[in-house]
C-alpha cells in the first residue's frame, strides 16, 4: 500500500512538472516576437562602412529587408549597395565635378547638360544594375518568428560590404559624357561635350581621389 501511494504521488509530481514546464515555456514564447538564430552580432562595418575606406578604395554598405530565402536577402542587398554608390556619387560629387569639367571646357550651358548627365545616367545604371566595383564580405542572419497562433516561420536578412575604387569616379565622369553626346541632338551640346572629354583626358586620376 506504501508503496502504491508513493508511486501515485510520484507519478503526480512527474505530470504537474511537465505540465508547469509546458506552460511555462508556452508564456515566453509571445505572438508576433522574433529571435535571432544565426550571425547575431554585426560587424563594425554593417554601421561604420568609412573604417573599411582606404586612399584607393571606398566602402558601401548594402542591406535587404526580411526575405523567405538567402539568395532573394543577399541579392537585395547587393542590389541597395550599388543604389547607395549611385546615390552617394551622382548626389552632389559627381554633378559638381562634371559642372567643373564643363567650366573648364568653357560650357556656357554646363549646368543644363551636367543636370541632363546625371538624370540619364542614373535610370541607365539603375536600370542596368551595372556599378563597378567588388562585393568584398557578407553577413547573412536567420531570424525566427512566431505567429498569433504560435507557429514559426523564418526568414533571412543580409548586409554586403561593397567596395569601390576612387580612381573609377574618372571613368564614370567619362562614360556618363560620352552617353550623353551620343543622346543629344544639339550640335552646341556635342561640342561642348567633346571639349569637356578634352579636359576629362588630361586630368588625373588623382584629380578625383575627393570622392
């Protein structure tokens, strides 16, 4: 009899454990929350990409959103790495430098054709996807999260540090005229172009290591 009502008590000891150890782990598990699975800790660069600059190179960034899969997350993020090279270059440096070139070539109408430069070139390199430059590392993160009814799904979010050469912005400049000419229809325009590409060809790469 001992016996018995000791294995019975022992018995309800062993359930209402598991019991409160489910109900427990239940509570910590909220709907909606997320949790970081893998490459939890950035590194330096996902938040100071200027560390990795250097006197030849300079440092993008590019990050995805949440995506069912790796390859969509890496791939979006190498996609916003050369939006933010394009952003970063054609936002003020590169408009400046081109509105210098065409002073320089005595341009009266500099401004108007360096305005139309970046406007074009910017939906074609967008359009094309086409930056130079080298997807140097990656920093990929699987995260879990938990739905109203406790389900889990997973997803993906990726950080790529592109890397760009300084001495490109020369080249880029270069392209970015030629595409131009090759657009226009006004014979004043085209010559301008052409002494802007005079100018462009004695310049130095170094010329443009500000960027």
């Amino acid at each position: 009899m001992i016996k018995t009502t000791t294995l019975f008590i022992t018995s309800l000891f062993i359930i209402f454990s598991i019991i409160f150890f489910l109900n427990c782990s239940t509570k910590t598990i909220k709907p909606g929350s997320e949790k970081c699975l893998t490459n939890c800790q950035d590194p330096d660069w996902v938040h100071k990409p200027k560390i990795k600059d250097t006197s030849q190179l300079k440092a993008f960034v590019g990050q995805s959103f949440k995506h069912s899969t790796e390859r969509m997350a890496i791939e979006y993020a190498e996609n916003n790495a050369r939006e933010k090279v394009l952003s970063d270059f054609w936002g003020s440096y590169g408009n400046r430098k081109l509105q210098t070139v065409l002073s320089n070539a005595g341009a009266s109408t500099g401004k108007i054709i360096s305005d139309a430069v970046v406007q074009d070139i910017k939906q074609e390199w967008k359009a094309s996807g086409i930056v130079k430059g080298d997807m140097v590392e990656y920093h990929v993160q699987k995260w879990e999260k938990y739905d109203q009814t406790g389900g889990v799904s997973y997803y993906y979010v990726a950080k790529v540090l592109f890397m760009v050469e300084r001495t490109l912005a020369k080249q880029f400049l270069t392209d970015a005229l030629e595409n131009q000419k090759n657009k226009s229809g006004k014979e004043a325009d085209q010559k301008n172009i052409d002494r802007a590409l005079e100018v462009m060809n004695k310049m130095k790469t170094s010329d443009f290591g500000d960027w």
